[in-house]
C-alpha cells in the first residue's frame, strides 16, 4: 500500500497517467493522477467509461479504441506514441501525449503525459506563422504592383530605337524593383541617354527612381534644358527640391548619373556625369571618361562642378553608360567583386559583337560570375552603336 501511495505521487509530480487496458479495450486500471489532469474520480472510468467519460462523443471514444487496438496488433513488440484530445470532468481540453505498449498477452499500458501548453504554442506558432505568411504575400503583391507602376514608367524599346535605333538595355533590378532606371530622350537638334543609380534598391529605390524620372522630364521637357552639364546642374536643384520639401531635417537622399547627348548632324558627343563614367570602344580600344566626383542630391552646401566633355564620334564606335551594380557584383572562384578591370575586358569582348548580341553577352557573363551568389546590386548598362 505504501509502495502503490509512492508510485502515484510520483505520477503526479511527473505530471503522467498511467491507464491499463485488456484485450477489448476495456480500462482495468487509471492511476490516481487523473483526478489531477483531468479532473476524473479514476473508478469513473474503468472499463468502457475510459473511451464514453473522457471524450467529447461515444463515437469519437469507440474511433479511437479500435484504431489504438488495430495498431497495436500490427506491431505487437513495439511502442506506439501519439497524441489525443481529451475532455476534463468540468468541459474542459487537454491535450495528453501516449506510449502505449502491450504490458503482456492479457494487457496493454499506456503512459501519458500533459502537452496542452506545449499544443497551445504550436497552435499560436501556427496561426503566427499563417498571419506573417499573409503579412508577406501582401508585402509581395504590393511589390509586385508597384514593380508593374515601375516598368510602365519606362520607356518602350520601340521609343528608344526611335531614339537611337542600334542600342540594347541590360536592366537587372536585385529585388523586383529597381532604384537604376534609364531615360531617352530626342528634340530637333540631339539625342539623349541617360543613366541614373539612385540611392538604395528594392522599394527605397525604387521610390526615389519614380522621383528622378519626374525630375529628369521636368528637366528637359519643361525648362528646356540642353547643355548636358546644365542637365544635370538643374537635375541637382530639383532633386535637392523634392526630397527636402517638408521638415527641417536635410535628406541625404541622391543618385549617380551618366548624361550623353548626341548631335543629328555633327555626331558629335556630349558627356557629363556625376560619379557615373563613360565607356567608348573604339577600334579595339577602351576610353574610360570619368564622371564629376559629386553625385547629385547630396552635399547640397557645396558649389558642385560637373565637366562636360565633348568626343567627335566615328564610324563603328560603341558607347556604354552603366550604374555600378555589374562592376560591383561579387562572384568569381574568391567570391570578390568583378571590378573596373574586369568590366573594361567584357565590355571590349561585346563591343565586337553586333549590338544586338551584346546584352545577352554580357548577361550570360554577370550570371556567369555570380553564380549562386546572390545579386549584389541593381544592374543597368546602356550600349549604344554609332
């Protein structure tokens, strides 16, 4: 007596329950312990009262004994464990984890535990997960639509070979949106690429992007701006304008930018750019220009300079404006960047192609040495053929 007054406390203090059954399912014994988890005088539950007392429905109860006594036949020698629902003496759940075992030929035991806390997590684990699952697809599909808002903002192929009618346009975003964005643009007298890398990608980009793009049109189609360092001198007041337009806090909010007109009638280049540079290839050669060392929006207290300079286009020549995505990406056996050097190589192996052919290549090059690196940057190069 005292032995069996011990083994119970010790069922209590270890939370368990321990119920024996006979060959038809039928409870011969129910530790004391389930007056504690389940509230039960345990003689209330001997013989078929286990399965009709301690479930919510006498079909449920019978369910569960015939599945029980079904799967402990397949496997006589073995321990099944699982879980089940219980219903308390005063209407309430618990949640109770079995190993159930065959105690001898006449008898079967099972041993249980409490995990309604433990169900009661993975429950709210679950609906956590669900709800941040919601949260995401309605973070991606904003995305996505602002991706469509994006994409219509910039210009078709078919105005940009109206522009300069032998071009390609590698444009890469990292993360569905893209904070590069190119802009053409043609009057009487020139034509016009430019190239911008605004501060951020993804979303942040983006938005500023959709700025730049109202800022650029302002530019030239409103005030007329023709001077390509006058562009971009016009570009950096109205940036500095629509990003500072509300609190006193100064934005430090910019882009890079790479500007090319082109004379109709002379073929004569214009470039200026702030921190962007200019690439020409000329008979198997590289000319590396470079940009202002002023990005535009930033460092709004300093008298900027942005160069204009001026090239004689010929024959065959192959011009290229590009953001820093490409050059920036890590890749490679050492998983370093690509670098200026490398870029100049490629850009040289393109050059020979016809320029149809030159996006693809240096597409299949960039993904070539990523890899299963992750992109590091919005990727944008411009090629443009004379």
């Amino acid at each position: 007596m005292v032995q069996l007054d011990i083994q119970e406390q010790i069922l209590e203090k270890l939370n368990a329950l321990v119920v024996v059954l006979n060959n038809d399912g039928n409870a011969e014994y129910v530790s004391q312990s389930a007056g504690q988890l389940l509230g039960h005088n345990p003689s209330h539950l001997m013989g078929n009262k286990w399965w009709e007392v301690t479930r919510f429905s006498k079909p449920e109860g019978e369910r569960t004994k015939n599945k029980i006594l079904a799967l402990l036949k397949q496997s006589t020698n073995s321990t099944e464990t699982f879980e089940h629902l219980f219903k308390t003496s005063y209407g309430g759940k618990k949640w109770i984890r079995w190993n159930v075992s065959y105690l001898n030929n006449e008898q079967i035991i099972g041993i249980g535990y409490d995990v309604t806390d433990k169900k009661l997590q993975e429950k709210q684990l679950l609906e956590r997960n669900v709800k941040l699952q919601q949260q995401n697809k309605n973070i991606k599909d904003s995305i996505f639509y602002a991706q469509r808002i994006q994409q219509n903002s910039l210009q078709s192929k078919e105005y940009i070979n109206a522009v300069f009618n032998k071009n390609f346009v590698l444009y890469k975003p990292k993360d569905i949106v893209s904070g590069d964005f190119y802009f053409f643009y043609q009057d009487n007298e020139n034509k016009y690429a430019i190239a911008v890398d605004c501060t951020g990608h993804g979303v942040p980009g983006a938005m500023m992007s959709m700025v730049a793009n109202s800022i650029i049109k302002e530019v030239l189609l409103n005030k007329k701006a023709k001077a390509v360092s006058q562009i971009l001198y016009e570009l950096d007041k109205e940036l500095f304008k629509s990003i500072n337009s509300y609190g006193a806090e100064i934005s430090n909010d910019g882009m890079d930018v790479s500007i090319i007109s082109v004379n109709k009638r002379t073929n004569r280049l214009h470039y200026a750019g702030a921190l962007r540079p200019l690439i020409i290839v000329r008979k198997g050669q590289v000319i590396d220009i470079k940009g202002s060392r002023y990005p535009l929006g930033f460092y709004s207290d300093v008298d900027k300079l942005f160069d204009e300079h001026v090239i004689l286009l010929e024959p065959d020549d192959c011009v290229y404006l590009f953001t820093d995505g490409f050059v920036d990406q890590f890749g490679g056996e050492k998983n370093k960047k690509l670098n200026r050097k490398n870029f100049h190589e490629l850009i040289l192996t393109s050059a020979e192609m016809p320029i149809e052919e030159q996006e693809a290549f240096l597409e299949y090059s960039l993904n070539n040495w990523k890899q299963e690196e992750e992109q590091t940057d919005d990727v944008l190069v411009i090629g443009i053929k004379v």
